[in-house]
C-alpha cells in the first residue's frame, strides 16, 4: 500500500504482475546488443536467462513488498535501488557458485578417488556435482528472498506463513533454474555443438527468443506459486524498514560499486574510497611484487593485483603508466604490467594479456648479457614485452600504448619509468 499525504492506494493485482513482467522483458531485450557477436548460442541463451531472472527477481521484490506494506511514496526510490541491488548481488553470486563450485568439488573428488584408486565415470561425477550445486543454489536464495523479506515486513520468521513463502519461493527458484539449464542443454545437444558441429547451424534468432519466452514462462510460474501464498495471508500490514534497505544499499555499494552503473562506479573510487584511505579509515595496498615496490599512488580502477600465487604472494600487479612519461593521450591510457618470471596458467586472468616468456627467453639466449625487448602488435594499439638481468625475477610490459609510436621511443619511457618508480625492497 503506497501513502501519498493523506490518502493510501492499494497496488493493484495487475501491476504486481506486470512490474515484474515489464523487468524481465527489459532486462532480457538488453542481451540484443551481444547479438553479432554471440557464437556460442547455448551461451547466449544462458546469458539471456540470466539478465531476464535478475529483472524478474528486481521487480518481484520491489512490487511485492510495495504491496504487503504500508509506505509513503517517497520511499519507492530507497525500494528500487534495494530491489535491484539485491537482485544483482544474487544473480551474480549465482554465476559464480555454479561455475566454480562444482570444478572445486569435482577436483578435490577426483583426486580422492584417484588416490584410493576408486573407478568413477567423470561426466556422471560432474553432472551430479552441478546438481547437487544447484539445487543448494535454489535453497539458500529461496531462504534468503523469504527471511529478508518478512524481516522488512515486520513479520514473524517462526509460523506457518513463512514455511507456506519459503516452499513457494523454493519451487520458483526451481522452476527459474530448471528451464535455464534444461534450455541450455536442449541447444547444445538438438544441435550436437558437444560433438563438434558448427555454432552457425543454430539460427540467430533462436536464443534470445527462446530465453524471453522460457522467462515468461519461469515468472508466470513464480507469480501463481507467490499469489496462492499471499491469499492465505491474514497477517497485519506495517511499515517497511526502510532504514535497513537504506543500509543494505550502501553496503552494497561498497562491496560492487559498478552494480548502481558507471556513475556509481566511478563516485566510490574516485571520491568515497580515497576520502576513506586518506582518513585513515581503509588500508592502503602496498603495491609490490617479487620483492619490488612499485612507486605509483594506488587507486581502485587503474590499479590491479594479480591472484596469489602458490607461496602466497602476488603474481603480478598492473599501473597505469604517469603521464609525464609523454605516451598518454585523450583515448590511449598506457599501463604497466609486472608479472613474476615463474607466474602459471592459473594466475593468468583477463588483466594478463599476453604471454611472451618464450620470446623474451629465446632472444636473452641468443644476446648473452643484453636486455630482451619484444613489440606486440595488438591492431591501433600496441604492447612492449621487457626483460632484464637488473630485474632477474621479474617480467615488464608496457601495454595500450598507440601502435605509431616507434619502439625506441616506447623503450625509452618504459625504462626510465622502472628507474625512477621501480623500488627493491627485499631479497
């Protein structure tokens, strides 16, 4: 029930549908832009069902609770934000769990049957680990959507209602998770894409219309399952906490500053964060590896740690290169990447780039007692790969940097950058 002055509106039963509805088929046409690119369909239509369930659960969440409370209007903008925020989060957390998760277990149960030489069928142990991930993954999102919801009501977690929401909520979750997966499969195996066969064959169109009706279909499902609940309903309306969705925002603002868009994005890191690290109040990383410290002022965005390695310490870390170093421009923003000679595959995430050990490698071999310098070609733009004796334990390229810039010019900034930034501090 929505306040406005004096007056109170009931929110109708067709707009607790539609919101929801409207939601997952906004969030669902925004996986067009993927279109031209999209070559693996069965991932397309994946990522499509993923955007349209993080739309449908927003607006399930927003009109819903707009619905079972009591709140003046103003306060519909703290429950957008909380909706969608939480949407995100648990849409995102879902992606995760369901593509590492399972690897980890069926890592360690690989390696545990191999060890008491136990006989198992990989394909069945990894699909039987994916399901079990999956079916934890609906439970604890079923648990969570229930208890912080009747929490914001006001309502008690120990009755009869709340084991009534939870199994609906449970069901839908299921329903969400059964169609996205049995989707996915039906693509890849209708079309053999297991066995080889070409991704073209599949029509263009097919994904992405598959996973907006396949979401209609999911919400239809979750909204009946809600709404046979809600009629059994006879509990008091009260006020929303407010406060608490005003909290659940900023935390997870802080955690995911990116999840409230660029301009979210970019007032953490370029106001809140270091307002925070010069108070004193957020540590500020050191920014070293292998025993050197790089001398650059650390900021969220420009600076990146690689993962630990084994040892425990830093693979690599990335800086953006100053501009006084004269190869910046209004659309080339070069960085500096410093990666440990004995980095493995593991480590090498998305900020890697490229791999030129063996290159470097061979041209130090054939240049006893000379640095190793390799240009990269990467189309407008272009990368240095650098290695020295002064840095024995350390690889350094010099990344987007513009591809007319001549070699020597780009040597020259990046070697005067690791005199003047590149400190050792141990060893």
């Amino acid at each position: 029930m929505i306040r406005i002055g004096p007056r109170q509106f009931e929110v109708p039963m067709w707009l607790w549908v539609a919101v929801p509805l409207a939601c997952a088929i906004y969030a669902a046409y925004g996986s067009i832009i993927y279109l031209r690119i999209a070559n693996l369909p069965d991932g397309y239509f994946l990522l499509t069902m993923k955007l349209g369930a993080g739309g449908a659960l927003a607006g399930f969440i927003f009109s819903d609770l707009a619905r079972r409370s009591i709140l003046p209007w103003y306060d519909l903008i703290v429950l957008a934000v909380a909706s969608f925020a939480a949407s995100s989060l648990a849409i995102d957390w879902l992606v995760v769990a369901v593509g590492e998760v399972p690897r980890v277990i069926a890592g360690v149960a690989i390696r545990a049957a191999m060890s008491i030489g136990v006989e198992f069928n990989g394909a069945r142990l990894l699909f039987a680990i994916n399901t079990i991930v999956l079916i934890g993954c609906g439970l604890i999102l079923a648990l969570l959507l229930t208890l912080a919801s009747r929490y914001l009501l006001g309502l008690p977690w120990w009755a009869a209602d709340t084991r009534r929401e939870f199994q609906a909520n449970l069901v839908g979750a299921y329903v969400w998770l059964t169609i996205a997966f049995g989707g996915y499969l039906a693509i890849r195996f209708a079309y053999q894409l297991p066995l080889g066969h070409p991704a073209s064959a599949v029509p263009r169109w097919l994904p992405v219309a598959g996973a907006c009706l396949s979401a209609i279909a999911a919400l239809t499902v979750q909204l009946w399952l809600a709404h046979r609940v809600r009629r059994q309903e006879r509990n008091p309306r009260h006020s929303l906490k407010i406060g608490a969705l005003a909290a659940a925002c900023a935390v997870a603002w802080f955690y995911s500053p990116g999840i409230f868009g660029h301009a979210g994005l970019k007032l953490m890191n370029n106001q809140v964060r270091p307002a925070l690290r010069a108070l004193h109040i957020l540590p500020t990383p050191d920014i070293a590896v292998a025993g050197y410290r790089v001398d650059v002022p650390y900021h969220e965005v420009g600076v990146f740690m690689g993962p630990a390695m084994p040892d425990g310490a830093t693979s690599f870390v990335v800086v953006p290169l100053p501009d006084e170093y004269g190869l910046s421009s209004s659309s080339r923003n070069p960085q500096v990447h410093i990666a440990r000679r004995d980095i493995t595959l593991r480590e090498m995430t998305r900020f890697f780039w490229f791999d030129s050990r063996k290159e470097l490698g061979e041209m130090q071999a054939t240049r006893r007692g000379e640095d190793a310098v390799v240009r990269v070609p990467l189309g407008a733009i272009a990368a240095l790969a650098f290695r020295s004796d002064e840095y024995p334990l350390v690889d350094v390229k010099l990344i987007v940097f513009d591809a007319a810039v001549p070699t020597e010019a780009a040597e020259q900034a990046l070697r005067r950058f690791l005199r003047e930034r590149l400190q050792r501090v141990s060893g």
